[in-house]
C-alpha cells in the first residue's frame, strides 16, 4: 500500500513540474506589419479579398531557461484569433484556410512559422488578438491595430448566398457589414461586393483552396 502511495505521489508531482514548463515556455511571435497598420480589410476564403499578400508568422519557441526548444511538433502549435470584444452575434471564428498548425517542427534554433493559405471568418473583427497556443496552453498574446470585415458571414468557410446573405442582412448598416471600408452608399455597395464573391465562380461559389 504504502509503495503505490509513493508511486501516486510521484506521477502527480511528473505532472506538477510538465504543467509548471509547459507554462513557462516563451514564445517569441513575429506578426506581419500589415496587422499592425490600423488598416480596414476585406477578406475571402477563395483568397481574394484585399488584405494584401504577407510573409509568414514567425515563430521562436523557448524553454524556461530561455534556450531554444528544437524539435517540437508541429501538431502541438497554434495560433489562435481571439476576438477581444466579442459580441453575442456575430461571433468570430477567424484562422486559415490550411488550418491554425505550425508549418514544421521547430528547428535548432527553435523557429517554426504559420503561413496557412487564405483567411477565413466568422463575421468581422476590430484588432483581434494572435494567441500562440502550445499543446493546449495558451503562450502569449500578440495584440494587432486592424480592421478585417468578411464575405464568409457564416463562417462555413464559403461564401453563398444561402448562407451568407441573411447573416449580411441582420447586420445590415452596422461596421461588421461594411464590405467597402466606406458608409457611403449604405448597403448597396455592399451587396454588390457580397454577389460578386457568390457569383463570379458560377456554379461554384468562392470557397478555401
């Protein structure tokens, strides 16, 4: 009795000291410059709304002595969009179409990065915040200066008109549906640029690669 005390004392103190490091972990996140413009941008699952073409997210990951951690997996690290204002409706889902995994494990110097393809959404989002996610453990967040507004209103990660437009119109008038970056016109403008990404494909709408 008394060795399976021991036994049991010791594996809660194994876990005790891997969530004590997985918490320690430091992640070093470079964002592209084009997140901390104050810019407003159109996005689309096909990848051609008008947030211009960036380089990567880079990643350097950091044990507790701050010496780089090589080798990681790749499967274990993610990067989240959090929406810091979030409101009942719509609620964002925002990532890549390739998914929120790093490209490769890291390598000797603890580097990885976060290419992904095309961005899609759930509705729109002001400055969301870029949380690197480790294994399940959030690992800093990276707050951003822009404004992205989305075709994909309800985030099923292709634009029709069966479903994105009555999301479009119960948001009508407000900054979430402004699709042109510009209240001028109202809502015609903004239909127009919505039917655009539902119709240029026909019969296909614009959806992820």
């Amino acid at each position: 009795m008394k060795s399976k005390l021991i036994k049991f004392v010791l594996i809660c103190l194994a876990v005790v000291v891997w969530t004590g490091s997985a918490q320690a972990l430091t992640c070093n996140l470079t964002v592209p410059s084009i997140y901390m413009s104050g810019g407003k941008f159109l996005v689309c699952p096909a990848g051609d709304g008008d947030l211009p073409t960036y380089p990567p997210f880079t990643l350097q990951l950091l044990d507790v002595n701050l010496a780089p951690i090589e080798n990681y997996p790749f499967e274990d690290i993610r990067l989240e969009f959090v929406d810091p204002n979030p409101g009942p409706f719509p609620r964002v889902s925002f990532g890549f179409c390739a998914g929120f995994v790093a490209d490769a494990n890291t390598d000797a110097n603890g580097m990885t990065t976060f290419s992904g393809g095309p961005i899609f959404a759930c509705g729109s989002v002001r400055n969301p915040l870029i949380q690197v996610v480790i294994n399940s453990s959030g690992c800093g967040v990276t707050p951003t200066n822009v404004e992205i507004v989305n075709v994909d209103f309800n985030c099923d990660g292709r634009v029709t008109q069966p479903g994105d437009n009555p999301v479009m119109t119960a948001l009508s008038g407000t900054w979430a549906s402004d699709l042109n970056h510009n209240t001028t016109g109202g809502d015609v403008f903004d239909a127009i640029i919505l039917s655009d990404h539902i119709y240029n494909l026909l019969p296909q709408p614009h959806v992820c690669p």
